[in-house]
C-alpha cells in the first residue's frame, strides 16, 4: 500500500502527486465550495452505458471513457472511479484533522459526524468495536492503530447508487466520483442503509445525505493529514480487501432499476 | 442556537444532589468569560460561598470548554476542569487541564461546557448524548479502574463515545487524583471532587455541528496560517540537530531527522527530515518518544505518536512493550512528559533511557492511569524517596506497616514494587498511603523535616502550594517566579517556558522579544539573569494573559502561542494576535485583539478576586504571592545576576513584584485588584462585593 523506502527525502505533500494517473483538476481552488462549478466545466461525454452489448463491453467502454452519469436518469453506473482517498493506518496520528477540513472547508461548520472520512469511529476501539476486550483490538485501548475509513467510491453495481429512490445519486467527472446531487436528495437514507462500509451519512441540519465527492480531485482530508497518512491515488477496486461494516439490504429504489438490472443479471 | 460561531449556545448544570438537570444561556452569563476557566472562575464566583471546603456538596466542578473547542484552530480538545481544590492547603481554587477527544465530544453534543453541583446519593455516571443527559446508576462501576469504567460506559453509549472517569483514587478521596479521558489524558488534583459528588464518570456522545462563521475559503487561508506558523512541541522553531533546511538548531524537541524511527510501526515509519515548510509532515517532527525515553529506547519501541483531536503537533508517544505482558498489563502503553517517569521515580535513579527505565514507566503509567493518581509533576516522588533514604518514613510510619512494604523489590528495581506501592497511595492505605495521597503541601504538616526542605531545596525546591522549581526562577528568572506565585498550583504556564524553549539563539529571541514586550531587557539567557526591569513585568504579564486565554478558549497552552515562527523570512517573529484572529473568525465577534487581551486579563484578576475573598486577605502580596527561601539562597555561594546560576536577590524580587502588580493593574502594595481596574474590565460587581467585605484598597 506504502512505499516504506525513500521516505524522508520527499513523500511528496498532497500538492504535488507523489503517484501519477489520479485524476486532477488542472489548478486547485483553495476551497472545495468551488467544486461544484469546476465539475460542471468538467463534464465530459457520458460514458456510462445502458447495458449496450453486454457486461464485457460495458466494462471496456467504462474504463475508457470519462463518464458522468446524471443525476435524476434511472440509469445503472458502470463507470469506475478514476481517484480513491486510500489510508495508511500505521501513520495515522488520529488527530482528525482530516475530519475536520472535510466539513470546515466544505460545509461551513465542524461534524465529524457526517465527515466523509471517517477516523473518530475507529480511534478509541478500532472497527470492531469495543466487543474484542480493551487489549487486543485496534484502537487507542489496543494496538494504538488508527484506522482511517475513506469511500471506496464502489465499482457497479454502486450500492447506494442502486438504493437511491430519487436518483439522486450521480457519476460526476473529472474524478467519477459517486456524488449525492443535493438538489434532489431528500434525506430518505436509503443509501446509508445500504452502503457496506457505512461512509454516507445524514445531515440533519441540511436534510440531506452526503458522501465522499473527492473534492473534485484535491481532497481536502489529503491536504490536511500532518503526517501524510491519506493519500489520493488512482482509483482500484478495494471493496474485496476492506472489511465491510454492515450488511446491505440489497434493495434497489425503482422498477426501472430493477429492469435495467435484468438486462445484465437475468 | 447562538448568534455567533464556535459556542453551541447552552451550557449544562447537574445537581446531583436534587438529580435537576439543565440549561443555562453561555451566551448570556458567560460571554465575557470566553468558556473554558473564565467560565468557571465566574460559577466559583457567584455561586459558591467563601469557606466552602473542596469536597462539601456546594462545592462546584466545572468541565470547561470554550469558542474554539472542537474547531479546526489547532489542538482545540483541551478542557479546563476547576473547582476549589483538595490539593491546596488553603482550599484555593485551581484548574487541571486534559486533552483528548471529550472536550470536542462536548461541544458536538451540544454543551459549552457543565458544571456540577450537589452530592449524589449513591454512586452515579453521566452520561450525555446530545441533547439527552441522564444520571445514571453506577453501582456496576465504583471500585473498578478507569480502564474498566471506560470500557463498560463504551460498551452501552457506543464505541465513539469518549469518557472522562475517575479511579479508584478519585473515590478514595487521594488528594492527589486525576480525572482521565481517552486512555492517557488526565487533569490532575481534581479527581477526589468527583469522587466526594459520587459521580463515577461523564459519558459523551454528540453528531451535532459546531458553525465557523468565517467565509471556508478566507477561514483555510487562516488554517493554513496559522498551521504555516507552528514550529514543534513545547514551542519548538528551530530542529534539535542541523538539518539542511534551518539556518540555526538548538535545545529543542524539534528532534527528529534522518534515520529516526517509529521503530514498533508495523512496518517501522521513518520520520526523517520534517522541513518548517512541509505541513503534511509537522506530526513527525517532535518523536517524544525519543525525547521521553532516550533516543535509541525511544524509537525502538515507539508504535507511533499520538495525542489530542485537532493537534498536529501529537506530545503522547505510543510505546509497544511487549515485556509488560508478564506483569498482566497491555504491551501497549502511553503517557507524556512526566507522565512517562511516574514509575521511575519510585527507585532509585534507573538511568534515563535503559529499557530498565521504559518498563518502569510504562507499567508505572499503566497501574496509575487506571487508579487515576497524579505524579503532580514529580514532586511528590522526589519527597518520597528523600523520605525513604533518610528515614523519615521509618520514623513516623509504624514499624508493622513500614515492615510489609516491599522494599526488597524496591531495592532491586523489579517493576512489581509499583503494584505494592501504588495500590497503597490509590487506596491512601496507613500512613505511606496518607504520604502519597495527600501530596506535598499537606505533607508539611505531619512531616516537620519538609517544611526546611521545601523551603530550602534545591533539588526538593517546593512552593508552599505545591510545585517545584519548575519554568520558574531557574528557567526564567524573575519572569518565572512572578508567574508560579500567581496560580494556586503549579501554573504549568508554558506560553512563557514555550518562548524560552523554541530554540532559538539569544540575539533572535531578543529581537522577537523587542517587538512582543517592548524592549530586548526582558529577554535573558538561561542561566545568565540580569535585574528586574518593567520589560519583564510586560513578559509575565502577557504569559499569563495567553495562558488565561489558552484555558478558556480552548486552545492547547504546552505548544502554543504563536510568538515565535520557525520562519527566518519573518525575522523567527510570529503573530501573536492568531487567538484573536480564531477567535474572530469561528465565532464572527469582531473584538479588536486588546479586547482580547483585556479578557484574558479579566479571567485572571477574577481568579485573583476569588483568591482574595477566599483567603479572606487584603494583602495578597504578604499572605499568598510567596517565595521559597532556596530561590534567594541557592546556590550558597553564587552571587545573583551572574553567569552560570539562577539565584536571585530578595529586594530585586520586590521590585519585581512592584512591576508585575502595575502592569496587571493591581494596588502596588498588596497586589490587590483595585476598583478602577476591576471596573474596567467590566467586574464592577466583584468590586462592590470586594468592598462589602472590605477587602479592596
């Protein structure tokens, strides 16, 4: 995951890609509240298909193209993510810093509640909670690791893509990143209900839910790690490797999504 | 909710004694107080009457967090707890301070902070999800360790809900006793109030949203500053070795470079070279570990640094010591600073940076972070084993308690005396146990022979209210006496050692000084002071006034503030308006930054009124603003004012005093707070009710 070699001469700041190929804004907007209005500068052709010609070729033209998918459309992603927020627990300090620049610098206030990185769940216990005794699990009582929880910005089917009854969730470029479009969100949580990893939360103030954009392709959680502990790398499929928090109720919000799932899963 | 950022609005009042919880409006009551001990000192203020003794039920214990707590300003989890103290000989109020998640847990639950009154029945925990607060039974959990509290107040509000507890000290009514959050931050000399109150633990829970008024994008730009401007660890700004980035290096903590180690990660992490400039590495640039334990011993068992919410800067190493299995604790351990030499004391000079020494202070710091007892910063040991060195203990403990210690073990350095030891001090068992529990003021009184020690020194160098010679003369000359005199305990008052401990060479300190305090004079090298002068008087005043707002803000005061830089393009100059820039930004209350100083110097000359009313004086200056002997008298032969000591000259020192009382605006003579003075920080009322009691001048 970490190259461990070569670390004090330049492990680079989150400025200045210390790994080629994530997808990038060309110039950074010292706030994200920018975002929004890079990405729709961005949008490219719409590279996701609707099952044209079956799963192989769906696939190919998903990783080829830059895709967005538009909220609102009863459509199935099948574009990948090009960027993934990966962290390393062994560097995290657990200062939350990264909690806080994700809703200070985007939404105005301080929540780690409804942070989109998640590392205050994890720091006195680790994942599995308090259940494991206070000496052999993760955690500050344990190990002393901090585990950082960070979208992992799933590949089809997207679960909470899947479960959204309004279709509010959309494959927004340059990154495609799943982005939960806030204009038609009503907080129904369905996707929280169903996302595995428990990464979307509800925003009561707001009600609305909100998720892992990467910042457009400038995460601000990257920009604030003191130690350099989360990194923003090319996306890769890690829902196989990350333990799952819950499990997923497998609901799918619409009859049109059901049929368009048919096509490929029948 | 408020009109302004950073405060959610309500503070929270529990009295246990009736079981009444509720609300008060911060904004209202507590605005000019900031939160934090500005809040508390006005509770302790108006509420609770003078001669009220530390444990009695009308006694208030006030969790203190501020504006800032929670907020993305750096190293914002520090919560002031305050309330008249068991430790002080005089009942005296004073603050422990503890980092952590809890304070920033608070505030996401939607509390500016709490205070608790009353005396339950029987014993009870709190516990606090956001807006639901119940008193809740805590049979199940008195007489078990902080550890075992935590774990089982986790297991029912969840695994992110953060605890603030006491052990089995805290019940016991050991003087010397802590309240700790997160598995190794503790406030210290308060946890025997708890205990009296029958209240076990606090458990918070909270989702909800602190505001930042500030535009993001102008409130980054300040982030970033002052992120840009933060050297290391106890106001480190310039790197302990050269380092090809820095133009000068110094005694600092600032210590890591090439080939330094967190040796335990898993893979080892490197920390290397951490440039001023490189903001994604300032949590590697001071390895306590290596500081605490010795640079080989240090690294080899650091897992990593570790610390509060919202610090970079990260002051806790977390240490795997797979050797502490066989004494039935975790491998796993941590503390900080004196924390980590806890256990060490108990023997007899284990050498500083043996693995001798790290399993000494690793299982010591295991066994006292469970019984929540306080080192009280070393002190106490130091007596302790003057005390068994020279027999004082044989001849006042009596011989069949004196006899079951396990002073064997003692001898041999084997770590299992501490499980001995300590058990009798968290437990305050015969006579040693007394000793221990009650610290070093209230030893004076059954053991004559400190009395002359304490006064006398060096090494066991004491005030009367009960800290060594720590950041005071020895470190800072009159500036560091003007400040230890000031507090009811060890003032731990680092915004004045910080300026001292950055590193930096003398000629830059000056220049740095000039501009902070007016002239250069107030700046001395160590070891090397010269006479009072008002410099000096200016130096104290504003590290005061800094820790004041440090504590009720709140912001973390063993790093902060930010007068110096690492920065040699800015001359090594900080900015030292950053509180009130945050300040302005978070909560959208444009005060100008003498405003905010006026505040801070309004928190402090409250705690001085409450002082006065307290001891029922009007002469602070004769009656609580004392000297130890050893500052004036040590070493024997040195002359003050030269090269090589720290020995200072009586009749300097009143003029000293003379300078300070001006500059806090207080009478000259007895250091008394006057009325025009308390009337221009808008205290008129404490003026009126000095006066009623005629303690003003």
């Amino acid at each position: 995951m970490t190259n461990h070699q070569d670390l004090t001469e330049n492990r680079g700041s989150p400025f200045s890609p210390a790994v080629e190929g994530a997808e990038r804004p060309e110039k950074l907007e010292s706030s994200t509240l920018g975002v929004s209005a890079l990405l729709q500068r961005s949008v490219g052709r719409r590279g996701f298909l609707k099952a044209a010609g079956g799963v192989g070729t769906a696939l190919v033209g998903s990783l080829y193209f830059a895709g967005t998918l538009r909220a609102g459309e009863d459509v199935v992603a099948l574009d990948n993510a090009k960027g993934l927020v990966v962290g390393d627990p062994t560097r995290c300090v657990g200062c939350r810093r990264c909690e806080i620049a994700c809703t200070e610098f985007k939404d105005g206030k301080t929540q780690p509640a409804i942070s989109r990185i998640k590392v205050g769940r994890n720091y006195m216990f680790g994942p599995k909670g308090v259940q494991r005794g206070m000496w052999r699990g993760e955690g500050r009582f344990g190990n002393h690791r901090s585990i950082q929880d960070t979208c992992l910005q799933c590949p089809h089917p997207v679960p909470c893509l899947l479960a959204c009854p309004k279709n509010a969730i959309e494959v927004q470029g340059p990154t495609n990143a799943r982005v939960i479009n806030t204009e038609i969100c009503d907080g129904c949580a369905m996707c929280v209900a169903n996302c595995p990893f428990e990464m979307i939360s509800i925003d009561a103030e707001r009600e609305v839910a909100t998720k892992c954009d990467l910042c457009g392709g400038a995460p601000e959680c990257v920009q604030a790690c003191p130690t350099g502990a989360l990194r923003y790398v090319p996306w890769r499929n890690r829902t196989k490797e990350i333990p799952q928090r819950a499990s997923r109720w497998g609901f799918i919000g619409t009859q049109e999504k059901r049929e368009s799932c048919m096509e490929c899963h029948q | 909710m408020s009109d302004f950022g950073g405060w959610r609005g309500k503070t929270l009042r529990v009295d246990l004694s009736t079981g009444k919880i509720s609300a008060e409006d911060t904004i209202e009551k507590y605005m000019n107080f900031l939160g934090g001990t500005g809040l508390a000192y006005k509770v302790l203020w108006d509420e609770v009457p003078p001669g009220t003794k530390p444990w009695d039920p009308e006694n208030r214990l006030i969790f203190g967090i501020g504006p800032l707590t929670g907020t993305g300003a750096l190293m914002s989890s520090r919560v002031s707890i305050t309330s008249f103290s068991p430790v002080n000989y005089m009942d005296l109020h004073s603050d422990g301070h503890m980092g952590g998640h809890w304070g920033a847990e608070l505030k996401f639950a939607g509390w500016d902070s709490i205070i608790i009154q009353g005396k339950a029945d029987r014993p009870v925990w709190l516990s606090i999800e956001d807006d639901k607060v119940q008193i809740r039974d805590a049979a199940h959990l008195w007489r078990n360790g902080i550890f075992r509290t935590t774990v089982e107040i986790c297991e029912e509000m969840g695994p992110d809900a953060h605890v603030a507890a006491i052990g089995q000290a805290g019940e016991n009514l050991v003087r010397m006793s802590t309240i700790m959050c997160d598995r190794s931050h503790s406030g210290g000399g308060h946890g025997s109030v708890m205990g009296a109150k029958n209240l076990k633990a606090i458990g918070v829970r909270g989702s909800g949203s602190i505001r930042i008024m500030e535009d993001p994008k102008k409130w980054k730009e300040l982030v970033q500053h002052s992120l840009h401007l933060l050297g290391a660890n106890s106001g480190a700004m310039v790197p302990a070795t050269p380092q090809p980035w820095a133009e000068y290096y110094g005694r600092s903590r600032w210590n890591t470079r090439k080939g330094f180690y967190w040796g335990s990660a898993s893979p080892p992490i490197e920390t290397g070279i951490c440039s001023a400039d490189d903001l994604n590495r300032i949590g590697y640039r001071t390895h306590k570990a290596a500081f605490d334990h010795g640079d080989e011993i240090g690294q080899r068992y650091c897992v990593r640094s570790g610390g509060c919410y919202g610090c970079p800067i990260k002051c806790h190493p977390l240490m795997e010591v797979p050797e502490l299995e066989q004494y039935g604790v975790s491998r796993f351990q941590s503390n900080t600073c004196v924390g980590n030499s806890f256990g060490m004391r108990f023997f007899e000079s284990p050498q500083r940076g043996s693995k001798e020494a790290l399993v000494l202070s690793q299982l010591g710091s295991a066994i006292a972070d469970d019984y929540g007892i306080w080192a009280g910063y070393g002190l106490l040991l130091n007596d302790f084993m003057h005390a068994y060195k020279n027999d004082i203990l044989k001849k006042h403990v009596p011989s069949k308690e004196y006899e079951s210690v396990k002073w064997d073990l003692m001898e041999k350095k084997d770590p299992r005396f501490l499980f001995d030891i300590m058990k009798r001090f968290a437990y305050r068992e015969g006579e040693i146990g007394a000793f221990l529990a009650d610290g070093a003021p209230m030893l004076e009184d059954k053991y004559p022979e400190f009395k002359d020690l304490h006064r006398h020194g060096p090494s066991l160098g004491c005030f009367k209210l009960g800290h060594r010679d720590h950041h005071g003369c020895n470190q800072l000359g009159q500036v560091g006496a003007l400040i230890n005199m000031f507090y009811n305990r060890d003032p731990m008052c680092h915004s004045a050692s910080n300026f001292d401990g950055s590193g930096l060479p003398l000629h830059v300190k000056k220049q740095v000084g000039e501009k902070l305090f007016g002239t250069s004079d107030a700046v001395d090298g160590r070891n090397d002071f010269t006479p009072m002068n008002h410099g000096k008087a200016v130096f104290a005043r504003m590290a005061l006034v800094y820790q004041a707002l440090h504590d009720s803000l709140t912001l973390c005061n063993y790093t902060l503030p930010w007068w110096c830089s690492p920065h040699k393009s800015r001359g090594y100059y900080g900015d030292p308006e950053m509180e009130t820039k945050l300040y302005r930004a978070i909560t959208g209350d444009q005060i100008s930054h003498q405003e905010m100083m006026d505040t801070g110097l309004r928190i402090l000359t409250l705690h001085r009124a409450i002082t006065a009313r307290t001891m029922n004086t009007k002469n602070l200056r004769r009656d609580h603003d004392l000297m130890n002997d050893w500052m004036f008298d040590n070493p024997k032969d040195a002359v003050p004012f030269t090269r090589g000591n720290s020995k200072m000259d009586r009749n300097d020192m009143e003029l000293a005093r003379d300078l300070f009382y001006e500059e806090m605006g207080y009478d000259k003579t007895t250091g008394m707070p006057t009325r025009v003075g308390l009337e221009r920080l808008k205290l008129g009322n404490v003026a009126a009710d000095l006066e009623k009691r005629s303690l003003i001048v």
